[in-house]
C-alpha cells in the first residue's frame, strides 16, 4: 500500500514539472504582455501611429503599412526548443493607417494618433505553439509635394524594427485555438533584445502598442494661393517652390517723412514642433542675418526694404518689436498663414506683434510708419507767387499816390 502511494505521488510531481516546464514558454511581464482573462477568446491587437506634425500645417494624405514577415527563433523560456517553422507560421497581411487632410491637429498638440485594424483579423492559426514575426513599417504610402524638380515637404519615416510573439493555445472544448498572448521586442542590430514594448490594455481583449512615429515637415509659404481647398494636394498652380516662407517690409508714409531714416526693430522666433534646428537665415539686401530659437536680434530697415527669409519650417512662429521713433505711428498688415490682420500702434511708441505663425500659406508682414501731418505757422512757399503779386500791386499804388500828392 505504501509502495502504491509513493508512486502515484511520484507520478503527480512528474506531472506537475512537465506542465510548468510547458507554461514556462509563455512569459509574465505584467506591463508587456497582453493575455486574455477568460480562455478560449482571441485578444485582438492593434499599432497605434503616431504622425509628428507642426500647427499651420495640414495633414499630408497619406497609408502607412505595417509589414509582418514569419520567422523561426528560440523559443522563449524553454531551452533548446524553437518557435514554430516559417514554413507553418500563418502570414498575416499588411496592417494600415491612412490620413488626410479631415485629421485636423488639435490646438496645444504636435502628433494625430490613430490605430490600425485588429492585427490578427480574420487571422486563423491550426496548430498551438509560439509564432514569431519581424514587424517594420514600409516606406510607402506617401508622395511628396513637387514643382520643377523641387519639392516642399518631407517624410521622416521611423526605422525601428520588433520582433512579435504570439502565443496560441488549444481550445478545452478540443474544437480549434485560440490567441491568448502576445507581445514585442525591440530589434537592435539585427537582434531581439530583451526589451519589451509596452501595451495599453482594456476589458474588451483589444490591446494597442505604439510601436512607429512618423515626422512630416513643411517649408512654409510654398503654398501661394490662400484659399487653395487642399493645401495637402495643392492645385500645381498654387505651388512655388522658390516664393519666400516670410518677408518683413518697411514702407513710410508722410509728406515730411524721411524715407531715409533706419528704423530698428528686434524679432524673437520659436521653433515650430518638427524643426530640428530652430535657426533661421533671412537677408536685408546682401546683408546676411542668422536668428536662432528663443534669442532676441536687433535690425534695421528703412523705406522699402525687406527682411526676407527664402525658406522656414512651417510651424515657426516670431515676435517683433519696432522701437517707437517721434513723430510716426507705426501700424502693420499681413498674412499669417494666408489670414489677413491689421494693427494699428500709437505715435512715438514701440509697436509690437507677437507670436505670429509662419505657415503653409503666405506669410508676409508690412510695417508702415506715418510720419505726423505739421500745420503750418508761416509762409507756405507754395503762395509766394500770390504774395509777390500783391506786393507789387500795393508798391505801385504807393507811388502812384505819391505822385499825385507832389502833383
């Protein structure tokens, strides 16, 4: 009898160790791995995009596909046993996110997010076991803006690859299989490392992990007709390549106003989201200026001459400060994003715009100073002739009646 109790307690604890070892392949980072809670029911996964854009800026048209390649590795926490073959790993189609211009960037935002379809839709596996895929992300799906060979926006595709764990089990009804867990791992190098990305979990089996982030950039001011419908497919006719992303103009006004006289202005840019850089070139005539993110410059103009920028990253935005002359009122008229504004400043007083959006659209920005009209107090030069009349005509009535008197 004792005999007969030790081997059947032999025979559990046999039992018992070859099922851990079994479940030892499925791996518990509490944070990275998704699991159903309730068995028999596929999880569904999807990838969350992220597109970087920056304000004044539309969202280019545009279909990223996610690309799933089967492929054959170790297999996680059972030493010396590999994942399924690729010769029977199930192929899962490519996976996409599409924008355009209706996905509108939310005001104090710099990305749009949006997700895929379910990764594993429509997806059947046959066998359980561990399947493993290659994920990466196809530089397709998006065309650049072009004119005369030359174009006026950009894509910065991510290059990040990951592995794809997926985990499949038996039915207990013995009636097919079912999802029950999957996650991501970096590659580096050409290798899986042992990081994990992390999902965003629900209590509906949908799970989403961020796994690739675009960057859209836009020269601003190439987009010459404001009321152009679609800034993201533009009519080629509203399309100029070599037109200026921002011109400041002096102009002056006034019958006494010296159209000689340098006026001094300091201007202060920020960045936009996208702008890697934050410098900005610009030119007065010859004269060469570099202005860079968050530092304020002084410059000068006089009548009819221009600060201009041939290109800035659409997003830029900067603050200009006239300083107050006697005598002119400085007021302003421009476009800000091919929005038309106007300000009116005060006589001999600093004059200030601030935080205007350099955009997609045009962007100029006029600033007229009127010199102050002066009633006149003495002879206007202009009524000599009718003076000199006048004094004629009395000299000779003088001398007239002179004569007379002596007569």
């Amino acid at each position: 009898m004792k005999k007969t109790f030790l081997k059947k307690l032999v025979t559990a604890s046999v039992a018992a160790l070859t099922a851990l070892s079994v479940f030892r392949g499925v791996p518990t980072f509490a944070d990275t791995v998704v699991n159903t809670p309730t068995a028999d029911t596929d999880i569904r996964v999807s990838i969350r995009k992220t597109l970087n854009i920056a304000e004044g800026v539309t969202t280019p048209n545009a279909t990223f596909s996610f690309q799933f390649k089967p492929k054959q590795v170790d297999a996680d926490g059972v030493p010396n046993a590999q994942t399924v073959p690729i010769v029977d790993v199930t192929n899962i189609p490519d996976r996409t996110v599409t924008y355009g211009k209706d996905d509108a960037l939310e005001a104090g935002k710099t990305n749009i997010q949006k997700e895929s379809d379910n990764i594993f839709k429509d997806i059947t596996y046959k066998y359980a076991g561990e399947y493993v895929y290659d994920v990466s992300e196809a530089k397709t799906g998006w065309t650049a803006i072009t004119k005369d060979n030359q174009t006026i926006d950009e894509m910065k595709f991510d290059e990040s690859k990951y592995e794809m764990h997926v985990f499949v089990k038996n039915k207990k009804n013995g009636q097919g299989t079912y999802i029950s867990t999957v996650y991501f791992k970096t590659v580096k190098n050409g290798s899986a490392t042992t990081e994990k990305k992390n999902s965003e979990t629900s209590k509906t089996f949908n799970f989403t992990f961020d796994l690739f982030t675009n960057t859209y950039r836009k020269n601003a001011g190439k987009i010459t007709d404001p009321n152009d419908p679609t800034p993201n497919n533009p009519n080629p006719d509203h399309v100029n390549p070599k037109a200026n992303s921002l011109v400041i103009k002096k102009l002056i006004s006034g019958d006494l106003a010296s159209k000689t006289k340098d006026f001094t202005f300091k201007i202060t840019f920020k960045k936009g989201s996208t702008d890697e850089t934050g410098i900005f070139r610009g030119k007065v005539g010859e004269k060469d200026f570099e202005f860079r993110d968050g530092e304020t410059k002084e410059f000068t103009l006089h009548h009819d001459q221009s600060l201009v920028f041939a290109t800035l990253p659409a997003g830029t935005r900067y603050s200009l400060v006239e300083s107050g002359t006697p005598g002119y009122t400085a007021s302003a008229s421009w476009q800000e994003n091919g929005a038309d504004k106007t300000q009116q400043g005060t006589q001999a007083t600093d004059f200030s715009l601030t935080n205007l959006l350099v955009g997609e659209k045009p962007n100029d920005n006029t600033i007229t100073n009127t010199y102050q009209d002066v009633t006149p107090t003495g002879l206007l030069i202009d009524n000599l002739p009718f003076i000199l009349m006048i004094g004629l005509g009395l000299a000779g009535f003088v001398v007239l009646s002179k004569k007379r008197r002596e007569a």
